[in-house]
C-alpha cells in the first residue's frame, strides 16, 4: 500500500498517465488515466480516465496496483 501510495502522489506532481487495478464489484478492472487528487487519511483518490476523460472518485483500499506507463 505505501507503493501505491507512493506512485500516485508522483504520479500527481508530474502528470504522468498510470494504469489503475482495482476492485469493483466483484472484479479486477484495469484503467488508464490521470491522478488529479489523492487523500492518503481519507482513503480517496480522483482520476480521469483515458477513454472518457471523466473524473472517478474511488477508495484507496480498492485499489490492488497502480503502475506507469
């Protein structure tokens, strides 16, 4: 979790895309997109999406890998 941590607080300071996996509804989903906000204590983040360039809110605990490019 503190990797993940880590990579999204760079990943916001240097606006590089990232692959997102996370958990939703029962399954492992794999998304690429922009880190616009994170809140390590609240357990949120908010990225936009490639495909859509829309903003998703989603727990921190949801998230099993984020990587770049």
């Amino acid at each position: 979790m503190e990797q993940i941590n880590f990579t999204l607080i760079e990943s916001l300071h240097t606006n590089k895309q990232v692959y997102l996996t996370y958990y939703k509804k029962g399954q492992c989903i794999t998304e690429t997109g922009f880190n616009q906000f994170v809140d390590s204590l609240g357990d949120l983040f908010i990225f936009i999406d490639e495909v859509f360039e829309l903003k998703n809110k989603m727990r921190l605990s949801e998230l099993i890998d984020v990587r770049f490019e």
